[in-house]
C-alpha cells in the first residue's frame, strides 16, 4: 500500500521560512497533496505560523490544540454561527435550487451558541441517552457478524466500499427509524451536502448539489411527519416528544434539522473512522497483531487512531470581537478554520506525536469530536461501533492485511477524511 505524501516538502519548507511563509499564503486544502496527507503541512505551520490567514478561503487557520480547545471553551468569543455555512458562497443558480426544493433546516445545534444550544442540546440528549446506545449493542454486533459473514468471504475484499459504506448507515437508520432500503438514497444525499457544504464545486456543481440536498431535506422533513402521527421507539420519536421542564420542545422544523444533521454525521464520519482504523491498524502490523491477541486493548487502540488519523480534520468557528489567538491579532467577526488534525498532533499535548501507538495513556484527550458543550451527541455510537468491529474482525480474520500497492483516495473537501476504497485481503 503507498500513500502519496509530501514529506519532502514540508522538510523544505521547515528548512525555509520563506519557502513556509509562500506554502502558508497559498493554503490549499483542495489540493491533492493535502488530500493524500495534510499532516506534513499541519507540523511545518504549527511549529511556524500557529494562526494564519488564507486570502483564497476567507478564514484564519488555527494549528494549535491549546488554542483550540480555548475557542471551543468560548462561545462569548467563538460563535459556532458558521459551522455549517458552504465554503464557497452559494451561487444565484444554487439558491434558487435550495428555494424550489423547499430547503428550510433552522439553526438548531450544531451552529448555535447559548442559550439557544443550550435548550436544544438538553433535549437532544433526553432523547440520545446512554441507556439507547448501549441498547443497540446487540444489534450492532449481530449486523457486523452478518457483514462480515456475507461480505467478506472471499479472501479479498475492499474494507470501505463492501463492509464500511454501509454498516453505520444501517446502525443509525435503526436509531432514526429509517428503513434499510433507503441506504443507497440517504449515502448519495450525504455526499451532496457534504460537497455542497465543505467541498469547492463550481456552480454547476453547486447547482445540482443543491437540488439533491433539497430532496434530502424533504426526506427528514417526511420522516418527522411520519414519526409525529405514529411514534415508535426510536431517537426520532423521543426527540419531537422530549420535554424538560417548563422549556419549550423543539418544533418540527427544528427536529428536522437535527435529523437532517445526523443523516449525514451520524454515519459519513464513522465511515471514514472505520476506514482509518483499518488503514491504521494494518499498516503497523504489529498493533493488528497484539488486538487479535488481547481484545482489551481495543478501546485505547480507537481513540488513538481519532487522535492520529481522525475523521474530521477541522471544524468551523467565527469571532464575535476582535480577539488574540496564539498571539496573532484576530479581528470580529473573522471566520476560524480550526485544523483538529494539527492539534491531535500537538507535541505539547502528545509525546513523539507522529507514532501510532496503541497505548498512548492521554490518546483520549484528542480533539476529533470536538469538546465543551459541541462535543459530539454521536461520539458514543461511533466507539461502540467500531469496539465490535475490531473485535469481531480479529477474532474472525486475524490475517486480514492490506493489499499492497494501491493508493488511497480522498473526498475532496475541508473537514471530514477517510479512504474511499482501502483494499485488503485474508487467508480463506
């Protein structure tokens, strides 16, 4: 398996402030050299420039995990009002897709501050309780038998596309209430808004994403009907009947959204983190061998691929004032790029950062589902799912290996990363 990187380059660019400085300015997260690896170019611009301004995307990068972490602590400074703005500002063709299509979602979470978060947030997690996720524990591990049992059989297999792809989606359909047969349908609307949103399409591009994101939108809308005149047991459900006290409950719109938010959170990102686990794990073989050995080391063995390798790599936040960020002046209302894959590499935070290591004691202070009052509302589903996929898979393929000589592929987009294919094979 090869990997196209850049290493050359950011030990050119350590070894030239000017050469940095020029790298800094001309910032590209589209690119397929930070696409292939971003994190050459994260350890050169931490060490240099912990916060740096890209003309070309309108934000301020931040490299830092302290500075980071402060700014998520903050949202007085930091409003997460721009969380889920599109990259590139929507086109008159595309808005008037967004129009036609009915595409009305609400500030509801993940682009709230308090005390609107607040509210929603508190019912949210009436509704997403531990007792839910540890509920679907036994279906999870039923359905990863039946993967990998139907799936891989055969010796070879591509992990993402034939055993990834699907599985989380199939998890949280059966939290939302969403039927099996929509896995095609929900996959192919989570790739539009995740285009549309943290990718660069053109305008013809834009304009078809949105028409997509519309249906998608409707769907979430139709699910929330269906669930408000017939409740069943399941987190859609709970959500538009949760109460807390004297505070009011969420409207439909506002269900909806969150809905619509978790259509495409809730399985894309664990997606990709199975991805990385897989590439992780099998490209240091020794780390496979020891979890095919002793099970407990699973758990610790996750959180430091979400620390090394994690699924989202930056996330989105705006200044409410004028601020000082890592010592560089900031001004209001600029708009933040927090690169979470730089921080999770941190040497002030991580010893020898860069090295896989499966019993790192601090792996689980990362960074990759957030932190504060955003962190993550699916971040327990998504180690629970991966826990019983490793160890299904060690105890049932412990020669499972990577083939060799493939390249891996990236959506092109800012924030969210994971193999699009990642092919292996095993001793039948």
């Amino acid at each position: 398996m090869t990997q196209s990187t850049d290493h050359e380059g950011a030990r050119q660019a350590r070894d030239s402030p000017s050469n940095l400085q020029q790298q800094l300015r001309a910032f590209d997260p589209f690119s397929n050299i930070y696409l292939a690896d971003p994190y050459p170019f994260f350890s050169a611009a931490r060490t240099a420039a912990p916060v740096f301004y890209s003309a070309d995307l309108g934000y301020w990068a931040v490299t830092r995990y302290s500075d980071i972490r402060r700014i998520f602590q903050s949202p007085k400074l930091f409003s997460a009002v721009n969380a889920l703005d599109p990259i590139r500002p929507v086109c008159p063709a595309a808005a008037q897709q967004l129009s036609k299509g009915s595409f009305r979602p609400v500030p509801t979470l993940t682009n709230t501050d308090p005390p609107a978060h607040t509210r929603a947030r508190r019912l949210a997690n009436i509704a997403f309780t531990p007792r839910r996720v540890a509920a679907m524990e036994p279906f999870v591990r039923d359905l990863t038998v039946h993967f990998i049992t139907q799936r891989l059989s055969s010796g070879r297999a591509d992990l993402v596309r034939d055993f990834a792809w699907e599985l989380p989606a199939r998890v949280i359909f059966r939290v939302l209430g969403v039927p099996d047969e929509d896995v095609a349908q929900v996959k192919a609307g989570s790739e539009n808004r995740l285009l549309f949103m943290f990718g660069r399409p053109t305008n013809k591009e834009q304009s078809s994403l949105a028409q997509g994101m519309a249906t998608f939108w409707r769907d979430a809308e139709e699910l929330v009907e269906q669930r408000s005149q017939e409740p069943r047991d399941n987190f859609t459900s709970d959500l538009i009947q949760a109460r807390d006290g004297d505070m009011p409950t969420l409207n439909a719109q506002e269900v909806a959204t969150i809905i619509f938010g978790l259509l495409l959170a809730g399985h894309e990102t664990t997606t990709n983190l199975l991805g990385n686990t897989f590439y992780q794990l099998l490209s240091h073989r020794h780390a496979w061998e020891e979890i095919c050995d002793d099970a407990a080391l699973i758990p610790n063995a996750i959180e430091e691929v979400l620390r090394l390798d994690s699924s989202v790599i930056s996330w989105r936040r705006q200044t409410t004032q004028a601020v000082e960020i890592g010592g560089t002046p900031v001004p209001a209302q600029a708009k933040l790029l927090l690169l979470l894959g730089s921080a999770n590499r941190d040497p002030e935070i991580f010893p020898d950062p860069e090295r896989f290591d499966i019993r790192r004691a601090n792996a689980k202070n990362h960074l990759a589902f957030g932190y504060g009052a955003h962190m993550c509302l699916g971040a327990p589903l998504a180690r629970l799912e991966v826990r019983l996929v490793l160890e299904e898979l060690s105890a049932r393929l412990p020669s499972l290996r990577l083939t060799p000589g493939r390249t891996l592929d990236y959506q092109p987009n800012v924030s969210f990363r994971g193999p699009r294919s990642l092919y292996a094979q095993w001793d039948v």
